[in-house]
C-alpha cells in the first residue's frame, strides 16, 4: 500500500489525497460506494464502512475536507453523519499547527478564524512584513496592517496584564477580578514561526 502523509494540511481545492482511499474502487478492487451512505439502523453497513475507513491512510484528510466543504451525508473519514455533527460546530474554533505552519510556508491551506488569528501573530513575531502576510491570507495589504495593529495592542495590553498580575503576587488579593484575571496566557505559538 502506498503511504500518504494524512497530517500534512491540504491545498485548497486539492483532491488528490482520493487518489489514495481505501474506498477508491479500480479495476482490481470494487467497491461498492453506496456501503458509504447507510440509513440509521444499518448497523452491519456502518461497521463495514467504518472497518474500511479505519485502514485507510488518507482517513483524517478525508475528514478534515468533509468538515470543511459542510459534508453532512454519509460517512467520511471513518465518522457517521450524527458522529461529524459536533465537529461540524466546532469547526471555526479548530487551531491546528500543522495548518499554521503551513500558510506561514506558503501553502494555500483552509484555516479556520483561529488559525487564521495565529498566523497573523506568528507573522508578527517573526517580523514577517503586512504585504507577505496579505499574500499568505489572500487579503488586502490595509487590511494586513490593521491585523499586525490589532495584534500590537493585544501583545502590549497583555504584557500590561502580566506586569499587573506580578505586582499583585505579593499578597494583596483583589477579590474575584484578580482571580478571573489571573489566568495563564500562552505567550507563544509553540511549533509556529
């Protein structure tokens, strides 16, 4: 069997990962693609497609492209409609490294508004310029220089934060605010930049 890097982001309109599906029928091994869009009840159906899905080695991009062009029916990278549902959701919310990195490289990758959010502050900390960033995210170079301006108060409002919050540690306690307040920050972007 041929290997795929199934954690490697996709490029957009990308579809040669299907290349590489365990369900891709060829000449050689048929398939019967219906076993894919089973009713509720066909349990027997579900396991069966499932068991596929669970050898393939493009099984999470296949999940990944079916959250991300809205796929609701049938089962996609080993998951059942109601099993996406959640994640259908909790989409826009995903930050994934991977994909950061990716854009950051050069790939025209999907992102969702978090990750989009860490690459501009990657690209800020790395000292990337606002018109390489506006070519990374497709968007105007203005609307660059607005990102690195938004991202330059949120980095200079949360150093202010910290400065407070280590003038607090010496025992004056503040009631509920310095406890909300005190919470931890994630200063860098880990594997980013």
């Amino acid at each position: 069997m041929q290997t795929y890097e199934p954690c490697a982001p996709r490029v957009l309109g990308d579809q040669s990962w299907q290349e590489h599906a365990v369900c891709r029928p060829t000449a050689h091994h048929h398939i019967d693609l219906d076993l894919f869009f089973p009713e509720p009840d066909e349990m027997d159906r579900i396991r069966e497609a499932k068991s596929l899905c669970a050898q393939c080695p493009v099984r999470r991009t296949c999940l990944d492209a079916a959250l991300e062009n809205g796929d609701r029916d049938g089962i996609r990278g080993g998951m059942t409609e109601e099993e996406r549902e959640p994640l259908h959701s909790k989409l826009e919310h995903r930050l994934d490294y991977g994909r950061v990195n990716a854009t950051l490289a050069g790939r025209d990758v999907h992102l969702t508004k978090s990750e989009r959010r860490a690459v501009v502050r990657a690209a800020y900390q790395a000292g990337i310029a606002a018109e390489r960033l506006a070519w990374l995210l497709k968007i105007t170079e203005e609307h660059a220089d607005k990102l690195y301006r938004r991202t330059r108060r949120e980095i200079r409002n949360h150093s202010v934060e910290q400065a407070q919050l280590g003038n607090r540690a010496g025992g004056v306690d503040e009631g509920p605010w310095a406890a909300a307040s005190a919470q931890t920050y994630r200063n860098d972007l880990g594997a980013a930049a």
